[in-house]
C-alpha cells in the first residue's frame, strides 16, 4: 500500500436522482438513502436529508422545503447537492479520520453535458473530496456487475436508474457503443400518475405511483392479476377517493416508457459490430439499476430481441460498486485500454 492509499479513503457514490449509494473501499456498502434534503426556508439549514427529508415530501410546513436536488440524472440544485453529500460524508468517516484524503469517484449518465459534467465535479470538491473522476455508469454498472470488461469480447449492460437509462457495448474496457435516455424509475411513476389522472380522474402524488409500481407493476403479463388501492383527491370535486386498480392496468400505464428503453435496446444492438454481437448473443444482456426491477421487464426484453437477459443480484448497488472498484480496476487495465483506444483511432 502506498502512503497516498494508506492516509486516503477512496470512495465510490452513485449520485442517483431516487437514491444516492455510498460505497467506502475496504468498508463496502456504507450509504444507501433517498437524494431527498429538507431545509429551513430563509435560513437553509439542514432539516433532514435521506429517508426522514423523504416522508417530509409534500407535507411540510411552509417554513421547511423538501427536494430532490437531482433530476434526470442530474444536478439540478448544486447547493443542496453540496449539503446532501456532505451530510453522508459525515456519517461515514469519524471526525478524527477527516484529516485523511477523500478521493471520489462518481457515476455519471453518458448524455449529460459538459456543464452538467462540471456541477457534479463541483458538488463533490465542495462536499470537502480532494481529488473527483466521474465514470460512466454503464461501465461502473459492469464492474458492479463483476463483468469482465477488459475481455477481447462484448459484453451488453442495460442500467435503469430513477432518471436515465444507460445501454452500452462494452470491450476492452470501453464503450464500443453507447445510448443514454433519461427516461427511468422516475418517468414510470410519472405515467402512473398521468394514467389515474386521466381515466380515473384520480389525482395522486409520486411516493403514491411509486408503491403501485413496486407492489403490482409489471412489463408483461402474469399468471395472476393483483389488486391495489389507492387514495387521493378526486379532480372534479376536489374531495378525498379511493381507487382500486390492477396490475393489468398499471401495465398499460407503463407501456410507453417501457418501449422507448425497450427500443433504444434494440436501436444499440443494431449498431454492434458483428463479432461483439455475436458475444452478446451467447452472454446475454446484463440489467442493473433500480428500474430493472420491474416484474417481467427482463423477459419483455428477451423476447423483444431475442437475446437472453440476465438480472444481476443486487442491482441497485452495481453503480456506487463499480464506481469504487474503478480505482483498482483501471490501474491494471491502462494497457488494456491503451491497445482499446489504438484499434478505434
């Protein structure tokens, strides 16, 4: 160990817009909380942040404000970034330990801009790290994965997060191909939402759609049918209501979002090189992030491309994961990545 690890704590963060992961080398997972920071009107101090900042959503006092400081996958309040992050930070390194160094390495979604880029980076320096590297999320997601990305082969990851989702080819230790939407967990809640709305004249919040999702939400059909209900406000009379919907229907809410991802799976299978596809087609597609939870997505997807999809074990995590394996991963794979960058020059 060199006197630079040995006096540094190398962290990995899935900056996520539903939830932000903390993995801590030599710790594991440390961090895994809802990006959601309550404060004092005026004076901005810190409320709550995580799970209590989130059962405050929607049901403050006008003196405190709950937000999501992240939106598609992205900084959308760097000052309440700041603050989240910092919070966390506190949590897991002891006041006698802060002397140390903290190194970052944050996952970031492909289709973001340069000056999204930078926010993220800014956030991390102030949150008190002394040296920041984002990396893509499809290729943190891999190492998360325990793919073996620095194979001569093609390996395809699928990561739904709550604002983006990433589909990439990757050999080599890079992405061969690469597509990003922001489309995610978030855009299923909001179709939930939008569907009840306009069938039902039900008008319901997002932790609400959220629960429907997660309880009876489904991509395809099901031996069973399932029943929920659900309270709201009834948008003519402006009364309380009460709504029982099945997962039928909830998959038919889901429908527009699930085939845009679906789609753009399809759309990067198409720009494959051939002997990467052919790996794929014997490896399969591997999923990873919170959207890919989604009952029957994975078989939804196997029989939209023909290809076989794999759910890793715990793909919430795969993100922060790789993010923090990144830092041995890509000392012993700079030879790797050189001849990679010398084949697409």
């Amino acid at each position: 160990m060199s006197f630079f690890d040995k006096f540094s704590t190398d962290i990995g963060i899935d900056l996520g817009t539903c939830n932000t992961l903390i993995y801590v080398r030599d710790k594991g997972m440390v961090i895994d909380e809802p990006s959601v920071i309550a404060v004092e009107k005026g004076t901005n101090k810190i409320v709550a942040v995580g799970s209590d900042a989130k059962r405050m959503l929607d049901k403050t006092p006008g003196s405190i404000i709950a937000i999501r400081p992240l939106a598609d996958g992205v900084i959308a309040d760097i000052d309440s970034t700041e603050k989240m992050i910092k919070y966390f930070i506190s949590k897991i390194i002891p006041r006698h330990q802060l002397f140390k160094s903290i190194r970052m390495k944050i996952g970031i979604p492909s289709c973001i801009t340069d000056v999204e880029r930078r926010a993220v980076i800014e956030a991390a320096y102030k949150a008190g790290a002394k040296e920041v590297e984002v990396i893509e999320e499809s290729l943190a997601a891999a190492i998360g994965a325990k793919i073996p990305i620095n194979e001569p082969a093609g390996h395809m990851i699928c990561d739904i997060g709550g604002g983006t989702t990433e589909v990439s080819v990757i050999s080599l230790g890079g992405m061969v191909v690469t597509h990003s939407i922001r489309i995610g967990g978030d855009k299923f809640d909001e179709a939930i939402v939008k569907h009840v709305k306009s069938v039902h004249n039900l008008i319901i919040g997002q932790p609400a759609a959220e629960r429907l999702k997660i309880q009876i939400g489904n991509a395809a059909p099901e031996k069973t049918i399932e029943k929920m209900e659900l309270k709201g406000t009834d948008a003519i009379t402006g009364l309380p209501r009460r709504l029982e919907i099945d997962s039928v229907e909830v998959r038919e809410a889901l429908k527009d979002p699930v085939t845009k991802i679906v789609e753009e799976i399809k759309i990067v299978l198409s720009e494959t090189p051939p002997e990467l596809a052919s790996d794929i087609i014997e490896r399969g597609i591997v999923m990873t992030g919170g959207g890919s939870m989604l009952r029957e997505l994975p078989r939804l997807i196997s029989k939209e491309t023909g290809v076989p999809v794999i759910l890793v074990e715990n793909p919430l995590e795969c993100v922060a994961l790789g993010s923090g394996e990144a830092f041995n991963i890509f000392k012993d794979m700079s030879s790797d990545r050189k001849i990679y960058n010398s084949l697409n020059d």
